[in-house]
C-alpha cells in the first residue's frame, strides 16, 4: 500500500497538530512499505519527502493558513496525480476537495463551532470547508469519543465512519526520570522577589475557551498559603496576553513563550502540578505529557479530559473558580494525595503511546484503500 501523507501542518516549532502529524508520521514509516510526505520541515524516518513552499508553516500564522489551504486545493492534486498513492492521510480536516483518491482525515475537535464568539475567523472553515473534506473523506479519526459526537451531531456524519483513535506521546522524553525545572530559570527572578516554593503548571494557548482567567483568579485567592507561583508555558499571543496580564495584579504568574521539546519534560516535572482549566478540549496532549513525567494533574471536569485521564486525576467545575482554587489547594495541601495522583498517572499514561495510534491509523488507512 502506497500512503500518501499531506504533512502541510509540520512546522518548525509544533503546537499540538503538528506535535500529533509528525509523530504519527514518524510512526506510519515503520509499518508501512511505501510513504510520501508533502512537508515543508523533514521527518526523520521518512525517506520519500516532497518538499513544498514554506509559507504553509502554521507558525507564518494566518498568511500560513491561507497559503496551506490555497496549496492544499491547487498543487496537492498535482502531486498526488503524478504520485499515484493508494490513499491520501490528513492529519487535521483539510484536503482536496477534488479528485478520487481515497482519504482518511483526522478531526482533533470542532472548538471553534462549540463557541463561536471566541472563534470569529474561524467560523467558515469550519462551517463549510471542514465538513466538506469529511463528507469527502472515506474514513474519518477523531481523537475521543466526544469529538466522534460532536462531528456527528455538527455535521450529520455517519457514527460507522468514525473511528476514536487517542493520540500518544513520546516515551523517549516524557518520563519521570530526569532533570527538573526551577524557577530560578526565570529571567525576572521572580523567585527571589517572592520567596516561592514551587510551582503550578498550564502548557497550551491562550484562546478564550481555555479559561485561563478562571484559573488565574482562582490562583489569586489561595497562592500565598503555599508561596507558589503560576507558570502559563505557550505562546504570548498579542491577541489576549494584555487581558490576561490585567488579571494577574501582583500575583506570581509567569507566562512563558513558546517553549521547546527538549525543555518541556523538565517543565513538567518539576511542577508540583499541572493544570488544565479548559471549557472543552479534543484530547488532551499537554496532560497526558505531564502523566507520563509523574506530574498530578487537576483537570476541568469535561467529556474528553475525564476519558482521557480516568481515576489518574483530580477534577473540578472550569466554570466555577471556588472549584478550580478549592482542587488545586488540596492537593498541594496533602502529600498523600500527590502520591496517589502520581502513581496513577504512571500507569494510566502506559495505555498511551503514538506506536498504537499509528498502527490504528494505519488500519484505517488499509480499510480506506481497500488493502487487506
């Protein structure tokens, strides 16, 4: 079977989409006898690339987007005509709407559709051109079982076409042993001004709907019991940093840029633990990172995070942030407790890994072409 992969969302810098396609690509390479990437960014593994324009990188930001989706329309088919493949893999919702190959298409989640204020420019991509390449797509991934149900309930799509494929994460790097994190790494040494001894954890964007505001005010009202700090690791995006800042007052709260994979273990573990505050989420990469470092999380207590962490977590209410600040203080509070979440953090990020994720992607892949 010849798989063709568009690997447009690979980037230099990967957030969670291209975290997830270059992994699940890396992985593709070892059981597959023949593979194709259209990728800007080598993969390494992968011996057949077709390089195509950097511009499509997501970290050229919304000229990136409309240049990747331009390219995907237009030259894509091109490639794929001359390639011959026997199925096309999309590792997020965008593919040519043209031609007969088979695909299989991944949708991480429909965010943008569940709040939409939050979403503006998003709206027409994923009211029209997402469900066009799905109805398109002959076999369609989701991530968890509640984004299975949100494709089906948004865009009528039949539930014997969509197959729940949880993503991994790398166990070469995410694991309890090694170097930790310090606060003293910070540049404005904020833990000698504040005298703190430690820190919480956030990795991910700063969208609406991740709520961080709920969690910084939350923080607010206990930090000082435990002198520690809040650290937010992504990206400082001038669209909603100033609002987050007017929030923080004089607080210990960091937020940190991008922050790269070879840091981002020692990030986790040295965090006395990591939260994730978010309305609603896909999946769920950054904590089942952290499970896999030994960290404890305290999660919303949504669908996707509650499949996807289990017992292995403690939740609350991201609507209310008594509930945020009362989860968050027991367990810094209780040893015991952080043990516990620990240890059942270890076992439940087992379960995981991007080996499985690929050999079930590729099983779509097969039953897409038609391979036995």
């Amino acid at each position: 079977m010849r798989i063709a992969v568009n690997g447009a969302i690979i980037g230099k810098k990967p957030t969670g989409l291209g975290v997830y396609a270059t992994n699940v690509v890396k992985e593709l390479a070892t059981c597959c006898t023949e593979m194709i990437v259209y990728t800007s960014v080598p993969v390494d593994g992968v011996p057949v690339v077709r390089r195509i324009p950097p511009l499509v990188r997501p970290e050229v930001r919304l000229k990136g987007h409309a240049c990747r989706l331009l390219w995907t329309q237009s030259v894509l088919p091109w490639h794929i005509m001359i390639d011959r493949p026997d199925v096309l893999f999309n590792p997020l919702p965008e593919g040519p709407l043209l031609g007969k190959i088979p695909m299989v298409t991944v949708t991480h989640d429909l965010i943008p559709l569940r709040y939409p204020d939050d979403h503006p420019r998003q709206q027409y991509y994923f009211r029209y051109l997402v469900p066009a390449v799905l109805h398109r797509s002959r076999r369609i991934i989701a991530d968890s079982t509640a984004t299975k149900e949100d494709i089906q309930s948004f865009y009528g799509i039949d539930g014997e076409r969509i197959a729940v494929v949880p993503a991994g994460y790398d166990r070469t790097i995410f694991v309890p042993e090694g170097d930790r994190w310090s606060l003293s790494a910070i540049p404005t040494s904020m833990d000698g001004h504040y005298q703190l001894n430690g820190y919480i954890l956030y990795v991910g964007n700063l969208f609406p709907h991740k709520n961080l505001a709920r969690l910084i005010r939350a923080f607010r009202s206990f930090w000082h019991e435990f002198r520690i700090a809040l650290v937010i690791a992504g990206d400082r995006d001038p669209r909603f940093i100033s609002f987050l800042e007017s929030e923080i007052g004089s607080a210990p709260v960091f937020i940190m840029n991008y922050v790269s994979a070879s840091i981002l273990p020692a990030l986790y573990r040295g965090a006395e633990l990591f939260v994730l505050p978010s309305l609603y989420e896909g999946f769920g990469l950054t904590p089942l990172e952290a499970m896999a470092c030994g960290t404890p999380v305290v999660l919303s207590r949504t669908p996707p995070l509650t499949e996807l962490a289990g017992d292995a977590a403690l939740y609350f209410d991201p609507m209310d942030e008594v509930s945020i600040a009362e989860a968050l203080r027991m367990v810094l509070a209780d040893s015991a407790l952080r043990s516990s979440l620990r240890e059942k953090a270890l076992r439940r990020a087992q379960l995981f890994s991007w080996e499985r994720t690929a050999r079930l992607v590729f099983n779509e892949l097969s039953a897409a072409a038609n391979v036995e």
